[in-house]
C-alpha cells in the first residue's frame, strides 16, 4: 500500500492513526467498561499521565472538547460507556477519530447504525473534512446513499476489483448488478398486496411496559409477516428483546398462543422461537467461537445421542445448514469473526432455522449487507410464511416494511401510533412517515 506517495505498512490501528488514517468500523469499537473519555483516548492515555497516575478531570475535559465538535455534546465524557446507545457509540468513535485530525477517514457502513439525525453529522462531517483537504473511503451497500454522498464508486465483489464507475455513470441498476455479478429484478419484495395469516394467535405482549416501551400490546398470527416500525429511539428495539424474554418488563406480560408465558430466553428457544438481535457481534453471534459452534449452539438436542455429540454429527449439521444457507467460508471450523456482515447473518439464519423455529423476531435482519444477500432473506421470509411460520420484523428501512409485512405497527415514543394493512390502499410512505414523527 502507497499512501501520500510513501509505503504505508500500519501494524496496528494505533500505527495507523499516527499516520493520518482513522476508521470507523461497521460493528462496535468502544469498551463497555470504561468511560467515553477513556475510548477516545484508548492506547494515549499517557498524554494525560503523570508519574504514571492518568488526569481523569483533563481528560474529560478534552473529551467533551472532541465530543462537542462532532455534533455529540449530549453525550458526557464521564459517563460510562455501556450505559450509551449503539448510535451514541458510534459518534464517540467519531468524535475519537476527528479529534486526531486524520488525513484520509474510512467509514465502514456506519450510517446503518445511525438515526436520521446521526447520519446527518457524519454528512456534515465527512464533507467538511473533504473541504479542508482530507480524503474519505466510505463503504456501504445502501446504493442510493452511496451514489448522493460519494464522487466515485469502487465496487468488489468476492475480493476482486469489478468496477470503478465515475459519478456522471451512476444508475442504481448497474450498479446493484455489478455487485451482484448478475441481474438482479428492481423489485425484490413481495409482489402480492393481500393480508393473509391463520385465526391461530402464536405470541402475544399484553400491557408491556420498561424503559422505552409504555403500555403496548401486540399479537401475531401463524402465518404473519408483521412489522414494526418507528424512529431509532422509540423503543421497537426494546419491544423484541422484550417479546423474547431477554428483557424482563416493568408491567405486563409476554404469552405464547397456548398461554404460557415467556420468562427468559430459554423458555422461548424450547417453544420453537428465535430471536435475531440488530447488534450481530454483541448479541446474535459468539465471535470467538467457530460457524460450527455458531450454527449448532441452538440444535444440541438435536444432535444429542446417548448424552454424547459426535465431532462428526455436529459438523456434517452445520456444514449442511451453511450450504443451505450459501455461507462463503474456508471451512466450517474457520472463527465466525472471519466472516463478512452478510455471511455472519447467513449463519444467524441457519442457527434458527436447523432447530426447527416456528416463531422469528428479526430486529434489522438486512442491516449493513449487501442487495444479494438483501435478496435472499426476503425470499426467505416469504418462504417461512408459506410454510405457516411467524415473524415479527422489526426495521429502521420502511421501503422493507412496505415491502414484506402484512401488518405493520408504529411506535413513537414507545407508544403504539399507528396500524396499516397490506391490502387496504388507503395510506401511503407520507401517511406512515407522518405517524413516526
């Protein structure tokens, strides 16, 4: 690698910033456990450090500096990190990256992390970093926001070098199908606009209230597709964990259709549901572990035999699932951390579907991959409904809401605001948009 006209070999990410080039990646990258002021000054503590003891109230005072100038103030340099939003941590590893005025910044699918209101800071920021004189890859395979922000575009696929395509060139078209390496239809969603579903209620939230959800109350059907819908903060993150069991309500209570009510994850996993969290790394994978390990954690009982599990069962299983699934790998041992975004959801996908799940919660299912991929899970969940199976799709994306739901459910400040049926043509986007905000 050249850059600035001289060899540029980093051998760390610190390495790398001291050079003048800064990334902002597509998962987390900030320590759960420490303050904002120590992430944005990870691996430069020393700056503050004297006879080796760190200037806490210096060092927040710096960081607010770096958080301010990004458009974050509302965020505290002494306030721990894990007490943030994903978005929130996203624009400290913004404010730590602007801060050291990098040459050229990478920002890798971090918008689909964001809010409205949070893509439009690193907008304002990557312009205003282009104007002084700085350089920006940004990667990402939302083609509409690509094709708006950037002046060029490089497209790859399987890691090679496919296209560069100047922005005089730009179709939509052509570029998804170069992407793709075929051609893809420009309507990958549901082509039907009927509501169908069984009389059969398989979940039910009666009066749930935390956090950020306040007296709701949802059912979904055998056989539905129901989405819901809202702005980053309205709490329809929280409703899926809820729905799952993975967070324990204030109030109200969380039923299957048969009236057994779901404590904890547990109880739903072995009543057929599963549940795939919008944050992959943190809370949907095992990064350390194996596609193996990955694809069978949720099927043991499945594999059991004699209380044993043969090495061999387990890898003709998942090996099985990843073909079914068209997971690109080395080999089915390789760590799941070596995947792409879209291969670690194919995995997510197969850890679900090889234990026979009935009842899905899909908050973000097509977050950060790419339309190939988009594709295939739409055609999955279209699948899943013919086959009498659940899902409740949560998403940020409207246009897939629109797209692939039955029923779609609004919540605004974690409050039900709104109802729309798939067969009823009397709304529109406008009508729906109109109800988030």
């Amino acid at each position: 690698m050249v850059f600035l006209d001289r060899e540029y070999r980093p051998d760390s990410i610190i390495d790398a910033s001291n050079k003048g080039v800064c990334m902002i990646v597509q998962e987390q990258s900030t320590v759960d456990t420490v303050s904002v002021a120590a992430n944005i000054f990870l691996g430069e503590e020393d700056v503050f450090s004297s006879c080796g003891l760190v200037n806490s109230k210096q060092m927040n005072l710096e960081a607010q500096k770096a958080l301010d100038a990004v458009g974050a103030g509302h965020i505290r340099a002494n306030e721990m990190t894990k007490r943030l939003s994903f978005e929130d941590r996203k624009l400290v590893e913004l404010a730590r990256a602007f801060y050291r005025k990098p040459k050229l910044l990478i920002v890798d699918e971090t918008t689909t992390a964001l809010s409205k209101s949070g893509r439009e800071i690193l907008y304002k920021l990557m312009n205003k970093h282009r104007e002084a004189g700085g350089a920006v890859i940004f990667i990402s395979h939302e083609l509409k926001e690509v094709m708006e922000k950037c002046d060029r575009i490089t497209v790859l696929r399987d890691g090679e070098l496919t296209a560069v395509v100047e922005k005089q060139d730009y179709t939509e078209h052509r570029i998804r199908n170069l992407m793709v390496g075929r051609e893809i239809d420009d309507t990958y969603y549901r082509t039907d606009k009927s509501c169908s579903w069984g009389d059969r209620i398989v979940l039910r939230g009666e009066h749930l209230c935390s956090d950020e959800v306040h007296d709701v109350s949802i059912e979904l059907h055998q056989g539905e597709i129901l989405g819901i819908g809202g702005l980053t903060d309205c709490g329809m993150h929280e409703l899926g964990r809820l729905m799952f069991g993975a967070k324990k309500p204030d109030s109200g209570s969380v039923l299957f259709g048969d009236g057994l009510r779901i404590a904890n994850p547990s109880v739903a996993i072995r009543k057929h549901m599963g549940y795939m969290s919008k944050n992959r790394d943190t809370e949907a994978l095992m990064t350390n572990a194996s596609i193996r390990d990955n694809i069978c954690i949720t099927a043991y009982q499945l594999l059991e035999k004699f209380r044993f599990i043969a090495g061999s069962a387990e890898k003709r299983f998942a090996t099985h699932w990843a073909d079914e699934m068209n997971v690109k790998r080395s080999s089915i041992a390789a760590p799941i951390r070596s995947l792409s975004g879209g291969n670690k959801q194919k995995v997510i996908f197969a850890k679900w579907l090889s234990n026979g799940t009935e009842v899905f919660i899909m908050d973000c299912p097509t977050r950060g991959i790419d339309v190939g991929v988009k594709a295939a899970i739409y055609q999955i969940m279209g699948r899943l409904k013919r086959e009498n199976k659940s899902i409740l799709m949560i998403s940020e994306e409207l246009p897939e809401l629109l797209g692939m739901c039955d029923r779609i459910l609004i919540l605004k400040d974690g409050h039900l605001n709104g109802e729309y049926f798939r067969d009823q043509g009397n709304y529109t986007e406008q009508d729906v948009i109109q109800s988030m905000i």
